[in-house]
C-alpha cells in the first residue's frame, strides 16, 4: 500500500517534516517515493506548502494519508 505522510528533518527539538509518498513497509524517515510538500509546526502560525495536483494525483491512484496529513489536505482544499 502506498501512503501520504511525514517525514521528519530538522534538529533534534527543532523539527520540520516534508510530506512524501512512500511505500507502507518503508521506514518514517526512508525511501520514498515522491516529495509533494511541506510542513513546519514551530512557526506561528504553522507554514506548509503542497502540490496539489501531486497530492490529487496520489489519492486518485489509491495513496492513503496519515491522519495528520489528512488534516492538511483539508486545510488545503484538496480533499473534504
């Protein structure tokens, strides 16, 4: 199964996450399969940038988001 998730970057107390499209059986932090944005929860407000047409693309194909991703996705608009 492929999923829409986090990936963790940053410093140690400092994170930031890109949102990739991985396979289920890979590690949080390893291959993955495409890149589609990010998201940086130590700003205020929270800052995140996603491709769209990527992320569209991806549940079209069957992709399932995590559900903090998922949250994104309908801040985003690109799911209800």
């Amino acid at each position: 199964m492929v999923k829409i998730r986090l990936k963790r970057m940053g410093q140690k107390k400092a994170p930031f996450y890109r949102i990739v499209v991985a396979d289920a059986r890979s590690p949080r932090d390893g291959r993955f399969i495409e890149e589609i944005g990010y998201y940086d929860p130590t700003k205020d407000p929270s800052v995140y940038s996603l491709n769209e047409e990527a992320a569209k693309k991806w549940l079209a194909n069957g992709a399932q988001p995590t559900a903090e991703v998922a949250k994104l996705l309908k801040i985003a608009g690109v799911t209800k």
